[in-house]
C-alpha cells in the first residue's frame, strides 16, 4: 500500500503523551511545526510552556480519572482529535534478567508501558473515530521484538513494547475498517534520559518517523512496525 502524507497538519489535533521532555517533546514540537494544536501530556504542567501550536496538558497514564479529564478537556475545547501519540514510558530500574525483577518494578513498567496506551486509547476511540484517517502512533522499541528476541536485560520493558505492539495489531484489525491508521515504531537509541548520554541517536532523529507516521494521509499503510520509515518484523 503507497503511502500518502498530509501536506500540512492544519486544522488537526493532536495528543502526545510524555511530551515535557525527550522524545515525546520533539514529537510534540514537530507536530505543532507543521500546524497541529497539540495537546502535550505531561505529569506536572509546570514542565511544559504554553506556546503557539502547543496546550500543556496534565496526563499521568496510570491514572484513570487523569486519562477521562484529559480526552473530556479534548472533547470540550476543540471536539476532535486527529492523531494521538502514545510516548511515555518508563525503563526497568533494575537491570538483570526475570530472576532479579521485582513484582512491584513489573507492575510499574506495565502500568506505564502497556496498561497506559491501552486505556488512553480507549478513551480516545469515540473521538479518533468521529471522522476516517485518524492515527494512533504507538512509540515501541526493537526491545519488544518478537523476531529479534525481547531484550534479556530488561524484561518488563521489552514484554510491555510486545504488547503495545500487540495493542497496534488490535486496533489496526478493530479499526482499520472504520478508517484508524493504527502503526507502532521504534525510534532507534537515542540520546534521552532513558537512552543515555552513549546513545548514537539524537532527539531529532528519533522523532522523525514518529511525525512521519502522524503525517499518514488516508489510505496509507497500517498495522506496522516501523524504523526510519521502513516497515521491520515485529
Ligand atoms: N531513548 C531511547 O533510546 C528509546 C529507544 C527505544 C524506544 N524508546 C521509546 O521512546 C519513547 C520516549 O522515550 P524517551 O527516551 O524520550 O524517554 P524519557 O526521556 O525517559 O521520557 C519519558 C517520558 O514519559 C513520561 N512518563 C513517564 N511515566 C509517565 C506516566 N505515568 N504518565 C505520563 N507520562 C509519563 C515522562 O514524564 P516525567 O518527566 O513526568 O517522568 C517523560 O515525559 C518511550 O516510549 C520509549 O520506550 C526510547
């Protein structure tokens, strides 16, 4: 399937989670770069400043009466969203193997990782569905990889990115009918506060095919993984 990009994102909304900082602050700034009002999630709204293009936005993805005010506020202020970004995420703090990990690190990974995007898609569905070509980009990693193996060294983030990557193939095979362009994507390594200061990626560098998917114009492909705007085995 070709794929298409809008020219522009006028007139488009979009929600980023994770948005103060990292990756989830470039997706967010090159969003509104190319004319999305972008609604940047972030735990403490005092991390984010308001600019032209850019409405800070209290979200703590583990908190679900935080996810219904942050798609009501959505709802009321503009009553459409185009394009919702699930970014945030938490590493394991432990490095080892499945012996060594904590229960309690596990429930905190996936309940960031993995229970989070589920729900804030949830709540987002009725208004990503309101029109056809919405998109849902789900910002995974190679550490997820079923083909490559699920990283060894941090087992609970590895198997929350399988499962976002599973939660792309639901929504795609829920959705897509319905017109949702549902795509998960690995940024590379990149030089954050989770990546570390050797990682060979910048910030840039890493948001650029998660904007590119946002860009996806009706009709383009979904229901992928994605690196540097090439579809990778999941
Ligand atoms: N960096 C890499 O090398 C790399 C590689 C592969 C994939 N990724 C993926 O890329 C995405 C962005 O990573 P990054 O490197 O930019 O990470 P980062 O610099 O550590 O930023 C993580 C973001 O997630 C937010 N967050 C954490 N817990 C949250 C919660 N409960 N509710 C809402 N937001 C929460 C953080 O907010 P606070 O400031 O409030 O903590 C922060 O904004 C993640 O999905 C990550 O898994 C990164």
């Amino acid at each position: 399937m070709a794929t298409r990009l809008h020219e522009n994102l006028q007139g488009q909304v979009a929600l980023v989670s994770g948005a103060n900082r990292g990756i989830g602050a470039a997706i967010a700034t090159g969003l509104a770069a190319r004319g999305a009002t972008v609604y940047a999630a972030t735990r403490r709204l005092a991390a984010i400043r308001e600019t032209d293009g850019i409405l800070p936005i209290e979200l703590d993805v583990t908190d679900d009466p935080s996810i219904s005010a942050a798609i009501r506020r959505i709802e009321r202020e503009r009553n459409r969203l185009d394009i919702l970004v699930n970014n945030a995420a938490v590493y394991d703090d432990a490095h080892g193997d499945l012996v060594v990990e904590s229960a309690g690190e596990l429930d905190r990974v996936l309940a960031v990782n993995l229970r989070g995007p589920i729900l804030l898609t949830k709540a987002a569905l009725p208004l990503l569905l309101r029109k056809r070509g919405s998109r849902v980009v789900n910002v995974s990693s190679g550490s997820g990889s079923l083909s490559d193996g699920v990283d060894r060294d941090a087992p609970a983030y590895g198997i929350s990115k399988a499962g976002l990557n599973a939660l792309t193939s639901y929504l795609h095979g829920a959705y897509s009918g319905k017109g949702l362009i549902a795509n998960s994507v690995c940024p590379g390594w990149v030089r954050t506060d989770m990546g570390g200061p050797r990682a060979p990626r910048s910030v840039k560098k890493g948001a650029e095919t998660p904007i590119w998917l946002a860009m996806f114009a009706p009709g383009s492909p979904s229901g992928h993984f994605w690196r540097d705007r090439k579809i990778i085995p999941w």
